[in-house]
C-alpha cells in the first residue's frame, strides 16, 4: 500500500527500534527517565528554549500549553481553521472553560493583524480577558502552508503591545523549518509556547513536545499530571524522538521533495484542480461526479488517501519514496482513465 492519508501513518524506522530497544528508562514523572530528560533538554536547545515537557499527542500539546496560559473565562484568539478550534472536540472549552474567539484564516493560514488586534479585549468586567493568541505552522487546512518568521513576530508585537501570550501549533514546525531555510530556535524565537508533533515529519510513533520558559514548563507539567499525562517509563517513547529530531533534516527535505513531484505529476490530470505546494501536504480538489468512486479505486490498487469530499489531502512521510511517487501517479492515471 502507498498511504498518503497523513504523515502520522509512520511505523517507526529500525534505528528508531534499536533506540527504543536499548532506552534506559525511569519513572519519568518522579523526574527520572534519562531518555524523557534527554528529549526534553534536545527539544528546548533546538528551540533556544529554556524547557521541554513531553506529551502524549498535539492535541493534548496543544491543549495542555492553552490551560497553562489561560483560566476559566478566560478568552484565546484562534483562526477558524485552525486545528485547535477544529479538531480538538473542543477540549479547552469542555476542559478549560476557556472561551474562543475565531478570526478567519487567509488562504495562507495567517490571520489578519489588524483583526487580531481588535479582538484582544480591554479589561472590562462585561469581557472575557483575552489572555492568548494561538497560530498554526505549518497550517494544515491551508495547504501546508509556512508562516514566516515576520509574520511570527508581527503577531507576538500586538501580542506584546497588550500582554498577551503567543503559542504556536507547531505540529509540522519542522516542515516550516526546512522549507524557509531557517532553524526552529530562529523562526520561533519570539513565541511563549510551541507545541510540536513527535509522530508526523518526525516519524516516531508517539509523542508531541511543548517548549517555553522554565516557570511555564512548571506551570503545564501540573495540566499535563491533571489530564492524565503523567507517564511514567516513558523513555520508550522519547527514544524514537531523538532518532527523529537528530534526522529531521534529511527525513523532511526529502518529503518535501516528493510532495514537490507529486504535485507536478498531479497537475498533468485535467480533472484535479491542484494547489500550489510548499512543504509535504499536496491538497487538490477534484472535478468528478462522485470523488469517492475514485477513492475505491485507487484503494483497490494500492494507494491510501482520498475521501469523500472534493478537497483532497496527500501527505508524503517517511516510507514513502520517490519511485512510490510514480507508482501512485500511475495508478491515479488509470484509475481516472476507467472511470
Ligand atoms: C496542525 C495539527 N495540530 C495538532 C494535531 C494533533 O496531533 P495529534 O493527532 O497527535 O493529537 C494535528 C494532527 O493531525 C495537526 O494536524
């Protein structure tokens, strides 16, 4: 099977089984799993910060460095599209009771600056205090596509402005990192909170990691202990981590470039309307009377990823390789052609 349906699909690689294999392990939420530390201390370096908690998944990355930053009542700024407001079952509202408001996401995933500066709300006892601002990056539901570090930091500047909270989504940071050509500790240097994803362009089976200053490390290893993420040999899973982390570059750069390929053999089929690509997810929507007919088909030679809808997502990953590229284009060609 070729499966583009998402880069969490990985099995993880042999060194990363190796590395599982020899972890050595302690009861991480007693402090004492030198693989968990070891990741931890690796991921705040690579992002020039101060500290690193390990989690099971984005969303619990994500929600627990919400509730590190905000109370009950208390309000976030997010983008519509974001996977936070969308994808997360509402958890920092049913968990948090933190209230959202929802700017638009541009075609790029950013959202407007200007907007973002009237919704943060001055204190008022008829408001919800606007403690936190939150983007996505790369952004999923926008193609993949990379928020640079001007608009990062144009962001955290009215952030600044009124003493509010920057975090990012960085469930694919790494996927940003390598197609601006700029390390994480640089693209991300003005934000409070990141979350990134072990189990994407990564390629480790589990995990997610959220990065920031020492106290607001302290202050979301409470939420994480609250949430039920207290693990304890949990080194099984930073090993694979660290395979991950230390060979990011090589693992994206590549998937980037069959994303690349892909999208340009994708686009030689007049019935797929297909997006410009920039990292390793290649949206196209596609002009057919019923797309899941297509779906059936392509799964019924080999290849993962369609759905039901009209906007389609393939994401290349580790497991994928440039010849699977041409086997997946071909079924694609005579998938259409039966059809
Ligand atoms: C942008 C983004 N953020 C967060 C997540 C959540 O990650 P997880 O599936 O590990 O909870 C995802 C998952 O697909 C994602 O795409």
């Amino acid at each position: 099977m070729i499966d583009f349906r998402s880069d969490t699909v990985t099995l993880p690689s042999p060194e990363m089984k190796q590395a599982i294999f020899d972890a050595k392990l302690g009861d991480d939420v007693y402090g004492e799993d030198p693989t968990v530390n070891e990741l931890e201390r690796l991921s705040a370096e690579m992002f020039g910060k101060e500290a690193a908690v390990l989690v099971t998944s984005g969303t619990m990355g994500n929600l627990v460095s919400v509730l590190a930053h905000c109370q009950r009542g208390d309000q976030i700024v997010v983008g519509d599209k974001c996977h936070i407001y969308r994808a997360e079952a509402g958890g920092i509202a049913a968990l948090g009771g933190i209230f959202p408001t929802v700017l638009k996401n541009d075609s790029e995933g950013k959202l407007d600056l200007d907007e973002i500066e009237a919704s943060i709300e001055p204190l008022n006892v008829h408001r919800a205090p606007t403690k936190l601002v939150a983007l996505e990056n790369t952004a999923n539901a926008a193609g993949g596509k990379t928020l640079s570090k001007e608009y990062i930091d144009s962001v955290k500047k009215i952030c600044d402005d009124n003493e509010v909270a920057l975090h990012i989504d960085g469930a694919r940071i790494f996927n940003a990192s390598v197609a601006l050509e700029m390390p994480v500790s640089e693209l991300t240097k003005s934000v409070n909170s990141l979350t990134f994803c072990l189990s994407k362009g990564i390629g480790a089976p589990v995990g997610s990691v959220i990065v920031g200053s020492e106290k607001y490390i302290q202050e979301a290893r409470k939420w994480r202990k609250m949430v039920g993420g207290g693990m304890r040999q949990a080194g099984i899973i930073a090993a694979a981590g660290i395979v991950g982390l230390n060979n990011h570059y090589a693992q994206i750069s590549k998937d980037h470039k069959n994303a690349t390929k892909l999208t340009k053999g994708l686009k030689k089929f007049p019935q797929l309307n297909v997006e410009d690509v920039e990292t390793n997810l290649v949206f196209f929507s596609i002009d057919l009377p019923s797309p899941q007919k297509l779906a059936d088909k392509l799964s019924s030679k080999g290849l993962l990823g369609g759905n039901a809808g009209s906007r389609w997502r393939f994401a290349t990953h580790y497991g994928i390789e440039a010849n699977d590229i041409d086997d997946a284009l071909n079924i694609i060609e005579l998938s259409l052609e039966e059809l």
